[in-house]
C-alpha cells in the first residue's frame, strides 16, 4: 500500500541546455525584477549544461537526502513512487519509476528510492515505445473500474463552447460538423460520458 505519511518527496529538475535557451526565453527574462540569478550567469551554465537531476528531498529536514544525475542530454519526467510489495509503510521503502527520452530512445528507469545515488536498477525499453512529453503519473495498487459517480456528457460539456465560437460562421459550421461526426459519435454510447 502506499505510505500514510510522506516523510520524503521525489523531484526532478529538467537540466540546463544551450539548445534549450531561445531568445524568446531570454527576451523574457531579461529585465526580470525577481530574477535570482544573472541572466549572463544562466547563459554561461547553459553553455556548460548542467544534466536532469532525479532528487529526493527529506521533508521534516526540508534537506536533499539523496539524489542521481542523470548523463548529459538526457529528458527526465514523471517521476513515481511505487511501493515495495510487502514492503513498510515508509516513503523510501519502494521503487520510484521515471520516463526517460534520450535523442530517439523512450525508456522507463526503476530505482531503489533508499538509494537513488546508486542509479538504476533496471532500465526498460521496447523498439515501438513512444511516449510523449508526461508531466505527472499515478500509481494504482490495482486496475479497477472508475469509481465515481459525477460525470458531464462530453456533447453537453462542448456544446455551449460551440455555440459562442467566435470565428467566422463557415469555420463554426465546420467546426460543430467535425464534433458532431467525428468526437461525439465516441461518446455517445458511452454511459460514462451522457
């Protein structure tokens, strides 16, 4: 089960890259009042890059407990926790579960989250996996049927959207055409989604 308490977090930060740094970005933040860093500063570790970094932060201590600097170049995300099976009830006693891109490769790396300084215990990959960018995961103890019970048609969730479009009148014909062809028709018969 998942711990009752967390004691520790798990964290990523995404690296700093040269070909991450547009100009737009730097326009931006340029003249920033609450900028904490020197825009020249950022530009020059950018220049140097500084790898994705998976951290767990102790929260009681509000302190870094541990952590793994993934190699140059390589995107982290959704970071996940996953307990031991049979394991404590602790927030360390588990794995934590990464998606991981690098140039055209997706992989999925499991670490021991008591010792994330140790790297990956495993690192999973399939020819055909491709993922896209994830922000955020879920770990389920089991697969089960939606629970809820509060629900909003999906033609009644878009149709006053559709009918205060404000674009020019063919456009919202063809528009209300494609949702009334091509979206609705997934959901209509779909208990869930009336």
């Amino acid at each position: 089960m998942p711990p009752g308490k967390l004691e520790d977090i798990y964290w990523i930060s995404s690296g700093l890259w040269k070909e991450l740094m547009t100009k737009s970005m730097c326009d931006l933040y340029q003249n920033y009042q609450y900028q904490q860093v020197p825009l020249s500063e950022v530009l020059r570790l950018a220049e140097k890059g500084i790898p994705a970094c998976l951290f767990r932060l102790h929260t009681s201590s509000m302190e870094i407990a541990d952590h793994y600097e993934f190699p140059s170049g390589y995107t982290v995300n959704s970071p996940q926790f996953v307990p031991r099976k049979d394991g404590e009830d602790s927030s360390i006693d588990g794995y934590i579960v990464c998606a991981v891109l690098f140039k055209n490769s997706n992989e999925f790396w499991i670490f021991d989250a008591k010792n994330l300084k140790q790297g990956p215990k495993c690192k999973l990959r399939q020819p055909s996996l491709n993922f896209g960018y994830t922000l955020h995961a879920a770990w389920l103890p089991n697969i089960g049927t939606r629970q809820a019970s509060y629900n909003i048609s999906v033609r009644e969730d878009y149709q006053d959207l559709l009918e205060k479009f404000p674009y020019p009148l063919q456009l919202k014909k063809e528009v209300e055409e494609l949702f009334v062809n091509e979206v609705y028709p997934h959901f209509d018969g779909d208990p869930k989604s009336t």
